[in-house]
C-alpha cells in the first residue's frame, strides 16, 4: 500500500513547517527541496525536530511529496 505522503506531513510536519512546507513558527520552508535532503533530516532529525517514527518507504514519500510542493 502506498504510503499517504500528504497526510503524513500533516500529521508530523505541518505544525512547525506550515501546511504548505513554506516555513512555519519554529522552521524553516521545505517545499521544493530535493527529496534526498529531506529525508537525510528526517533521518537525522536534528534539534529542535522530534524524532519521527515512519518506515523508510513512508519517509522517502514524505521526500518525494515535499520536493513537489511549489516553493
């Protein structure tokens, strides 16, 4: 099953990088970033990002998805 990229960055990006990825109260945008670089930080999650429990294929989406939103 595919994974549910936008409703995942709703559920766990959203808050701090806006609904559109454009940057929020507590981080920066991320619309248009490779995918590759996205999931790298979500990987690494650095401070003040929580740790974020998706599967490797659900974080690769979330990449895929924000690298397509328009900056």
């Amino acid at each position: 099953m595919a994974a549910d990229a936008p409703g995942l960055c709703k559920k766990n990006c959203a808050s701090c990088h806006g609904a559109e990825g454009k940057g929020g109260t507590a981080a920066p945008a991320v619309a248009g970033k490779p995918a590759s670089a996205v999931a790298g930080v979500v990987n690494a999650h650095p401070p003040p990002m929580n740790k974020i429990e998706l599967t490797a294929d659900e974080i690769a989406a979330v990449g895929r998805y924000v690298s397509s939103l328009k900056r």
